[in-house]
C-alpha cells in the first residue's frame, strides 16, 4: 500500500514537474510580416512625390569631408554651412561649402558635361573631367564623384516600363520593414545589379542607396534620414513633396566620407537653380585654388 502511494506521489509529481517547465513558445521575431503592397503602387507613391522636385534648393547647416588627395594626404575638412542646388532635367547638382571666415571654400558639380570639385583650403586644388570618359582607364578617380551625389538625393523618378534596362526588381525585407529594390542591367554575357535603394514601407521615404560597380562592388553606401517637407509656393503644405535632410556618404574605393545636414528646403530661392547655376570653367583664379587638375587629359580632346 505504501509503495503504491509513494509510486502515486511520484508520477503526480512529475506530471506537474514537467507540465511546470513546459518550453515557452518562441519570441515572436521582430520585424514586420504584415501585409504589403504589389510593386506597381509602390512605384507610383514614389514616383508622386519625386515628381514635384523637378528643381531644389537648399541651405546646408553642416558639411564634413573626409578624404585623401592625389598626393596620398588625408583630409577632414568640417565646412560651416552652404548651398545645394538640383535640377533633374537636364540632370545637374552643385554643393557649395563655406567657412565663417574664409568665405567659400568647396564647390562641387556635375552637369551633362562635366563635373568637378574645387577645394581652397587645404589641397587648394580642383579636379575636373569629362562625363563621356567617367570610368574609363584613361580618366583619374576624382576624391569624391560628384555625380553620385545627385543618384543619392533620392528624388529621381522610376522608369514605369520595367522591362527596359536598368530594370528594377522589388523584394520586401521584413527585418528593416522597407521595400528593397535592385536595379539590374545586361553587361556582356551576364546581368549586373547597379544600384540598390530601401525605402521606409509606410512613409516611402528612400532610407539606403547604395551603388556598384561593373564587379558588384560596392562605389558608394549612403544613409538618408530626417525627412522633411519641401515648400512649395501656393500649394497646401500637405501636399508638399518630403527629401532627406541628413546624408551619410561614404565612397570604399577611395575611403572618402561626406556628411551634409540641410537646413530649409524650397524648390526654388531668388531664381536659382538656374543654367548659371551649373556652369564650370576650369579657371584656377576663378575658382580660388592655385592648381587645376584634369583628370580625363589622356583620353584626348
């Protein structure tokens, strides 16, 4: 009788032992796993706010550039303030940094031509080239390529035919809850993916663009944050387009770092940007540095 009893004792013991340290279920993952949207309406918001930036001007709160010259220097230059003006068709940019009391002291540009990056203090030099010859063995990198720039404002429009190269391909990524798109296109015998760009699920606000180059390297990671309204005269400020404020650059292949934080946003301020706005002349004088550097001068005229 007793071992009976202590056998009933055992087994009710167990049973409430194991029941008592039953696994827990699994942390659910964080992330979002709810539903999205199919790739032609994200496409069109997209598309809806970029639309309205045919042109834009900013004032720039703070500049930071970070790179190593031709002569293997390392510079860090923290700029005071400036300007950046856009215009996407024909497709221009220009960043001009200043310093209290030296005035202006970079100025950055790209046109359908050219394009170029004049730095006074420091290397006191501008490098410039041709955009026919970008990426070719005849042409010098340039520090820090000023084309770029304009493909990480994130205020381009997509192409709605998505069959005809560069061609879009969206994934969702639940981890960043952000709607992923690479951007491939035919090189050869193979396709090779260009550029990549997450944009925010619920804001559509481009977070992360990042470019490669023909080897799937990466040429340029940048970090969009702090999205703010662009004002535009007689329209409701709801309806207003929104761009990133705060840009985190940074360019592997030549360790250059660029950091900018804008500060009022317009389409437009006193007429510019205008043609004027985005003409270059390697002048040294006109341009404030005492060396002038062509970097594309071995692919000829």
């Amino acid at each position: 009788m007793l071992v009976h009893l202590c056998a009933s004792v055992f087994i009710c013991g167990s049973i409430f032992l194991f029941a008592g340290c039953h696994p827990k279920s699994p942390p659910a993952p964080k992330g979002y796993f709810d539903k999205t949207e199919a790739m032609d309406d994200v496409v069109q918001a997209i598309n809806a706010n970029n639309a309205r930036l045919p042109t834009l001007w900013s004032d720039v709160r703070d500049i930071r550039v970070q790179f190593t010259d031709d002569n293997g220097k390392y510079h860090d230059e923290k700029l005071d303030g400036g300007n950046l003006l856009y215009r996407q068709n024909p497709r221009s940019l220009r960043l001009d940094g200043s310093k209290l009391v030296l005035g202006n002291v970079l100025q950055l540009g790209s046109n359908n031509d050219v394009y170029w990056l004049a730095i006074k203090e420091g290397p006191d030099t501008a490098w410039w080239g041709r955009q026919q010859n970008v990426g070719k063995k005849c042409s010098q990198p340039i520090p820090i390529q000023p084309a770029m720039l304009m493909e990480v404002l994130g205020i381009t429009t997509f192409n709605q035919n998505f069959a005809e190269p560069p061609m879009p391909v969206m994934r969702f990524n639940n981890d960043q809850d952000a709607y992923t798109f690479i951007w491939i296109a035919p090189a050869g015998d193979r396709f090779i993916a260009t550029r990549e760009v997450w944009y925010d699920r619920r804001t559509k606000h481009p977070k992360l663009i990042v470019l490669y180059g023909n080897e799937g390297r990466v040429i340029l990671r940048a970090y969009l944050t702090n999205h703010k309204p662009v004002e535009i005269e007689n329209v409701p400020r709801e309806q207003w387009p929104s761009v990133a404020s705060e840009y985190d650059l940074f360019f592997p292949e030549t360790g250059a770092k660029l950091n900018l934080r804008l500060g009022q946003v317009k389409l437009k301020n006193k007429g510019a940007p205008s043609n004027a706005t985005f003409n270059f002349t390697p002048d040294a004088k006109r341009l404030g540095v005492s060396k002038v550097i062509q970097l594309d001068e071995a692919c000829g005229p």
